[in-house]
C-alpha cells in the first residue's frame, strides 16, 4: 500500500527515533566496555604500586633477594579474587629490567611474549597484558647514593659465581653441610655483622683484589651493598643493569570484564528490540487511528447513502404497488372485450396478447416489491417435509402441464425459521426446478440431517443445468436464463436466506441438471 504524504512523514519520524535510541545504546555500549577497560588500567597501577612499596619494604642497602620476593608474587597469583586483586584475577607476574628483560616470572609465564611486552598494553580476548612501572625505582649511573631495588638470585648461586668470575676454587660443601666453606664469600645463611652504630661492618677484602689497574681502591665502593663490594666497579655496573628492577608485566584475565559488557551488550539489544517493537506499535496505531477515521467518514457516508436508497427503495417499492392497480383495469378491460360475442378475432387475439404482457409486468412488479421489502425474521418450528408437499400442491398445474414426477424424501425434521419466508424459498426454488425442467422430467426435494447437528434442503431437477462460469451470478438481481423469468425468484431466495444465516450453493446433477442446496438450517427443540 502506498503511503501518503503524512504517513510518510511519522514513519521518518519513527524510524529517526529508533536509530537515536540504538545509537544511544551503542555509545553507552561503548563507554561499559571503555569503563570495563579501565577499571582493569586501575587495578594493574594498584598491584605494580602495592608491589613496588613490597619490593621497598623488603630490600636491603638497595637488594632483594629473589627467594623472598617470588614466594610473595606466587600468593599474589594463586589468590584471584584477594582484596588486592578482586574479581579480575591475576594470572601471572613477569619483572623486567631496565632494558624490559624479564628478571623473572611466576604465573602462567607462557603469557608473556616479545609482543606482548613491546606494546605495554596487549588485549587478547581471555586476558590482558599491562607493562607497568614500578614508581621510585630509578638508577643513576654515577649517584653515589640511589634508590633503585637489585633483584638478586639466591645467596649461594651469586657468591659461586662471583669465585668463579674471580678465579677462586670453588668447594663443595660437606655431607649434610649447607653453603661453601670458602673464607672469602660468607655462607647461604650468611647475617652481615653490624657494629655499635647499628652499620653492616665491610667484607674482608677478596686475596689478590686489593688494587686492580683502572678500577680505583675498592674503599671507594664502601656505598654498595656489602656482599657486593668484592666485585669492581664494571663488574657492579654491569651486575646492575641486568638486575636492577625497574617495572613489572602483569598478565589479568578478563572473563569479569568480558562478563559485563556480555550482559550490558544484551541489555542494549533487549532496549533496542523492544524501541523498535514500540516505534512499529506506534505506526501501526498512527496508521489505524488514520483509517479508523476514514472508515468513520465512510460509514457516515454509507448510512446517509443506505438511508438514501431506503428511501427510493420504498418510493419504487410504493410505485409499483401503484402501477399494478392500473394493470389490473387494463388486464380486466381486455378480457371484457375478448369475451364480447361479436368481437372479431383479430380483436380477441389482440386482448389475449394485452392479458399476457399485463401478467408478465405484474409478475415483475411483485418480484420487485418482494425483493424490496425489509426482511425481518420471525423463527417458528416449520416442519420441512409439510412445507415441501403444500408447495408441491400450490404449483401442481405447472407440473401437470409439464408431465413432471415430484417427490420429496429424506427424514422428516423440524427447523426453526420465519414460515412466510421458507415457504417462499422453496416456491422460488422448485418454480425455477420446473421452468428448467423438460417435460416428463424428476423433480425431487431431499432433506437430511447434517454431521454438525443441522438440517439442508436440496432441490434436484434433470434440466439443462447451470454452467460453472454462471453458479454464481444467477443469485443477483435481474439475471435470467429463461425467457419467462423475471431475475428476481433467486435474489430473493438468497436475500432470505441471508436474513436467517444459512447457506446455498448452485451445484451440478448427476448424470444432468442442477441442485440447489440450503445448509446450516437449526433443527428445532
């Protein structure tokens, strides 16, 4: 259907609404997800600050040992949904040096790839990468005081390696001992002493270490760590820059987050759906409004027509009774002068010919005036096979005339429906079954009781029968197949049987013929 212009213009307008309201939800979508995405940002800054003041609180003259710091990070990861933490979980732990190097790592470390870590923030869809800085770490290469924070390996792997690097034997601890037993490095469990001040009291100085050439006495590194002073300055130096902590990967899973903006993107969909679901319920309540007022104006218009033709019904149906009486004089005149002794023939043939046409006009006008007339139903119990042997008896000298066999059969059953107007049904019924009968044909009347409880009339000839193409238009008004008939004995049957509710069908005789059959009759009582 084609809109006009004002349907056009609600429907734009609808349509406009919706899509506001849909990208309304999907710019709130967006801002969910973004605010899902930070609320992890801010957790990754709170572990790396709340690690960095652990590594602070736990280093010593600038060292932290990494057999005390890991025990801590394996807390922090094994415990996912901690006070620290919270719902997003904590997958693993990488700590980096100043270069991005991993010191090393606890979690699933398999996270942890060159990519990842180049890019500082790296969403893979189950988790997230953040590289972060750990505040207050830094180095100066020549400060001689600093605060940076030296990861190192266990006691006993840095002071081997140290007399390995220094040429010294190594020795092996005994059986059931711990550490090594070389004088020059301390043991595992080494405490450095302190003196009366509370100050770590300096290392021996390593044999054969007093002076090196280019590195200076080693008194001028008093500043390190003690365990640290056994080794030159480019030995420090280079000891720092691959341990020195300076920030921290941290790998955190983002099912909670994913979670959230699942149900928040449903939530949107579910808000948009049912925007457009009322957008639509709108139109369609616009456009019914808009045609049940149209409707409204054409009933207006139809009842003033209705009451318009029901006012030249009455005028045509008052004329026609009118015009009758006039036809009855004419007719009545012309059969006075037909039987006047001396009339000549051609006199006679003439009146005869007036008396015909006058019965012709008068059928027609009684057909009209019943066609016309206000059906109003008046139900009574009609017993069909009485009503169908009194028509039978009414129109006998039709069917002498023509030599026809009529008989009724089926059972013998009640209806409930205005006597005057089923009487008349059946009079127009089997008067159409004789005009299109041949002579010496079968007329027969059957009644039968339905499956749904009601009765049907048929009314069966072996005439010529009704084409298909035609089932339909012998029920209007005026339409004729015989020279004798009006076109108004089927408009009315169908009008009547319109006023009760019934039904009938104009349906081929087998072998010949047509039979029209009434349905849905109520049985009475």
């Amino acid at each position: 259907m084609e809109l006009n212009r004002s349907q056009k213009l609600v429907t734009g307008l609808l349509a406009g609404a919706w899509l506001l309201v849909v990208g309304w939800q999907v710019r709130e979508h967006v801002r969910v997800v973004e605010a899902a995405r930070s609320d992890l940002r801010n957790r990754s800054h709170e572990i790396a600050s709340t690690l960095g003041a652990v590594t602070r609180a736990m280093r010593f003259r600038g060292a932290i040992f990494q057999e005390r710091l890991e025990p801590v990070l394996e807390e922090l990861v094994t415990v996912h949904t901690n006070a620290l933490v919270g719902p997003a979980g904590l997958l693993a732990v990488e700590l980096l040096n100043t270069e991005g190097d991993p010191l090393f790592a606890v979690g699933q470390t398999n996270l942890f790839t060159r990519e990842v870590l180049a890019e500082g923030e790296h969403w893979a869809g189950e988790y997230v990468a953040f590289v972060q800085p750990l505040a207050g770490d830094t180095l100066g290469p020549d400060s001689a005081t600093n605060n940076t924070t030296v990861v190192l390996p266990s006691f006993r792997d840095l002071t081997n390696s140290a007399a390995r690097d220094h040429g010294f034997p190594r020795h092996e601890p005994a059986a059931g001992g711990a550490g090594i037993t070389n004088a020059a490095f301390p043991p595992a469990d080494f405490i450095p002493p302190t003196n009366a001040a509370g100050q770590v009291e300096p290392p021996p100085v390593l044999p054969g270490e007093a002076h090196h050439p280019g590195e200076g006495d080693r008194s001028r590194n008093n500043h390190r760590a003690p365990w640290m002073r056994w080794m030159s300055e480019g030995e420090f130096k280079a000891f720092t820059a691959k341990r020195e902590l300076h920030g921290l990967a941290l790998v955190m899973s983002t099912d909670n987050s994913r979670t959230v903006c699942t149900n928040d993107w449903w939530l949107r969909c579910i808000i948009a759906f049912f925007a457009g679901i009322s957008a639509l319920g709108a139109g369609l309540a616009w456009r019914n409004m808009g045609q049940t007022a149209e409707l409204q104006i054409r009933l207006v218009r139809a009842s003033e027509l209705n009451s318009h033709l029901k006012e030249l019904n009455l005028a045509a149906a008052g004329l026609a009774h009118e015009t009758r009486n006039p036809l009855n004089i004419i007719r009545g005149l012309a059969q006075m002068v037909s039987r006047v002794p001396d009339a000549p023939p051609e006199v006679r043939e003439k009146t005869r010919t007036i008396v015909d046409e006058t019965d012709k006009v008068t059928a027609q006008l009684t057909e009209f005036i019943n066609y016309s007339r206000p059906r109003e139903v008046r139900r009574t119990k009609i017993s069909l096979t009485a009503a169908a042997t009194e028509i039978i008896r009414t129109l006998n000298q039709d069917i002498a005339e023509k030599n026809l066999r009529v008989e009724t059969t089926g059972e013998a059953l009640d209806i409930e429906a205005d006597e005057q107007l089923f009487r008349q049904v059946l009079f127009n019924l089997l008067l159409n079954a004789i005009q299109a009968a041949a002579p010496g044909g079968h007329i027969e009347i059957v009644t039968q009781r339905e499956r749904d409880g009601t009765a049907s009339v048929a009314v069966q000839d072996d005439g010529p029968g009704v084409p298909p193409e035609r089932r339909q238009e012998i029920f209007k008004p005026y339409f004729t197949t015989t020279q004798r008939g009006t076109g108004l004995g089927l408009a009315v049957v169908q009008q009547i049987v319109l006023a009760h509710g019934w039904e009938i069908q104009c349906l081929p005789n087998t072998p010949q013929g047509a039979i029209f059959r009434l349905t849905h009759l109520k049985i009475a009582g």
